[in-house]
C-alpha cells in the first residue's frame, strides 16, 4: 500500500508538470497513469505488486466507483435531459443496445464463449468513459450538439449497464442469490439513492438552520456517506445508490451540486486516476501474453465496426453531417467504469472470469490508446475546418458583386 501511495503521489506530480503540453498533443495524462502502473507492476519493475483478488484492490475499486458514479451523477438532471434529449438518446436508447449485440455476437464467434458470458463481457464494456470523453467534450472547437451527445451518453451509461453485468455475473455462475434478493438489492439501492438526498435538501432549506459557504459545499459529502453507510449496513446496491442520489442531487438541489462541483470533480479525478494506476499495474506482461490473437482482434473491431456501426444506425435521419455523426461514433473510449465492472467479474469466482476479465484488459487497453491519441487531431480538424467557413464568409461578404443585395446566400449559410 505504501508502495502505491508514493508512486501516485509521483506520477500524479509528473502529470500535473506536463498537463498543459498534454492538453495540446496526443500524449494523455491519464495514458501517463497506465504506463506508469504497468511498468511499475509485477513482472517489470515489481515496485506495486498487485493481486486482482487483493484487499487493496477490491477496496480502492468499489470506493472509486462509488465516487465517480456519485459525482457523474450529478452531471444528469432531469430537466435537463428533457430540454436535449434527441441526440444523447438515439445513441443511448438505440446505439448503446445495438453495439451490445455487436459485441456479444464478436465474443460468441471470435472467443468461443458461451451466449450468456459473451453478453457479460459485452455489459462490461458496454460503458464509454467521461475521462477520455472530456478530451472532446471540452474542445469549443467540437461542434455544441456532438460535445453534447457524448458527454450526456458517458455520463449516463455507466449506470445503465451496471445493472445488466450484476444479473449477469449471478446468471453465468457468479455468487450464487436468488433473482428476488438480486432485485430487492437493486430497487432498495435506487430508493435510498433517491430518499437521502431528498431528505436532505429538505433539511437544509428549512429557515431555522444556516450554513457557511465552505460547510455548505460538503453537503453531498454527507449525502454519500449517508448513503454509503445505509447500503453497508442493508445490503442495498452501493453502485446504484450513488448513481440514483448524484441524479437525484442534480434533479431537486441543484444549488448543491454547484457548491460541490469543484471539489467533487477534483476528488473523482484522484479516485479514476489512481483506479487506473492500479489497473494498469494489474497488466502484466504475462498476462497480455497469454490472451489469444483472436482477443485483440476483438478489441480493434470493437472499437472500428461495433461502436461506430451501432451509432450510425442510430444516427440515421438525424440531420448531422457525416463528419459529426463519425465523430460521435469514433469516441465510443472504454475506461474507468470497464475497468471495475472487469474486476466484479473477476473477483466473483464465475467459471472463466480469468479469461472475460483478460479480453476486458486488452480492449481497454486498445481503446485507452487510440482514443486518448487521436482527440488533439480531430478537435484540430474541426477548428481549421472553421477558420475556412469563417475565411469563405468574409471572402463572399467583401466581394461587391455577389453582396447580400445580389441575393446570394453565403458560403455554409445552413451551417449558422
């Protein structure tokens, strides 16, 4: 533990050195934090030797998981989503199932699983990150309604998914519980995720208490850990109750959520980061070794035909034009919440969990790479792609005789 604190500590200090010349090229902090895990790990430098069965391991995933659910929560209300809901919504409603499909056929063919573990590889990754997804939710140069699109999916279906790879970890021979237990844990994570923060907006508003500015910005602190400690003591779903309150903060206390908002986005990139670290540790040379050709031949093709596939077709009819919709379809990036789905399956003992978990690790890896290298470029393509629009524009508007008396429409006129 010693040996994983001071090596985040260090790498964390090398990433906060070189993140504004990361933010303008390829190289990713949070590819920095992999690397750095893998050659720190068993089998190369043997600095953070790590088991995925490992109490460290089994506690630092479930606490970043917590968090990074809570805080992506808070990045959904309703109202919100009812003002902006045709993009995100084809591409969760349509894309997020049809990639699904995709992949559990690719895993039945290409890895021999069985229907049943090929549909819980496919929920474990079924997920795209916000971490690498911010790489082009935060470029102005990317078009509003794309930014848009992939920032509500990524915060959206990480959530989603959780429930189906739980079923499926109890269906394919995991910890043995009763489907009726299952759903009890389920419904009961959602009530207290929604109850809590009610009541505790409900508190806070109430004229006889007051609260200072720092005091008040730790309130969802308290939420969580109410929270928290509600689900350990019932055995009610963690991941579901973090989920549900971060909504249910963003929903009815939206004040709340803005006092919080820079601490927890600060506290949940040092969660995912150090998750990362870790997993990135966990990648041995033996391991990637050991995994069969046909598994990183399944990587690629997740990330090349069954993503950009599945949000094609559910981008048909949109009015996007092709360079957005392949924008969109491209930046499907598996991540963090992959990565702790992967270590659920195998932590639960279900028959051939070494191998599902092994094929999660090289698509993340795979996709970790390729995404995290090719945001600088794109967002570089859309802004040059604007300063012509805006070079044409003013070309049309300074030429006398096809001015706005002549009647002709300028260049990309559609477009404003």
């Amino acid at each position: 533990m010693d040996a994983l604190l001071l090596s985040f500590a260090l790498v964390l200090l090398a990433a906060i050195l070189i993140s504004g010349f990361a933010h303008r090229t390829v190289l990713s902090t949070t590819v920095l934090f992999l690397v750095a895990g893998f050659f720190l790990g068993s089998g190369m430098l043997d600095v953070i030797v790590l088991e995925p069965t490992d109490p460290t391991v089994t506690t630092v995933s479930s606490l970043a998981l917590f968090v990074v659910l809570f805080t992506d929560g808070q990045e959904v209300a309703l109202q919100q989503l009812r003002a902006a809901w045709r993009l995100p919504g084809r591409a969760l409603l349509l894309g997020m199932p049809i990639t699904f499909v995709i992949t559990t056929l690719l895993g039945v063919w290409l890895l021999g699983f069985s229907w049943l573990e090929a549909a819980l590889v496919a929920a474990v990754l079924a997920p795209t990150d916000p971490v690498f997804a911010s790489a082009i939710v935060g470029r102005a140069e990317i078009p509003h309604r794309v930014r848009h699109l992939l920032g509500v999916e990524s915060g959206l279906n990480d959530g989603l998914a959780l429930p189906v790879v739980l079923i499926l970890i109890a269906t394919v021979g995991g910890p043995e519980v009763e489907p009726l237990v299952l759903a009890e844990e389920l419904a009961l994570g959602i009530a207290v995720g929604i109850a809590v923060p009610l009541v505790v907006a409900w508190l806070v508003r109430r004229k006889i208490f007051s609260r200072t500015p720092l005091y008040a910005s730790l309130t969802p602190v308290a939420v969580a850990l109410i929270v928290l400690g509600i689900c350990t003591v019932t055995h009610a779903n963690l991941y579901l109750a973090a989920y549900a309150a971060g909504i249910t903060i963003a929903t009815a206390a939206p004040e709340m959520r803005d006092a919080f908002a820079e601490f927890g986005g600060q506290f949940s990139e040092l969660m995912k980061l150090l998750a990362i670290l870790m997993f990135g540790a966990l990648i041995s040379p033996e391991l990637l070794a050991s995994v069969p050709w046909t598994a990183y031949l399944f990587g690629v093709l997740l990330m090349v035909f069954a993503r950009p596939a599945a949000v094609e077709l559910s981008l048909v009819g949109s009015g996007l034009p092709w360079e957005e919709r392949a924008t969109a379809a491209w930046f499907g990036p598996k991540g963090f919440a992959s990565v702790l789905y992967g270590l659920l399956v195998l932590q639960s003992g279900a028959p051939n969990a070494d191998l599902m978990f092994h094929v999660a690790v090289v698509a993340i890896v795979l996709s970790v790479v390729a995404h995290s290298s090719t945001d600088v470029p794109i967002a570089g393509w859309f802004a040059r792609r604007e300063a012509a629009d805006r070079e044409a524009r003013a070309t049309w508007l300074d030429t006398p005789e096809v001015g706005r008396r002549g009647g002709i429409r300028p260049p990309d006129a559609s477009d404003d």
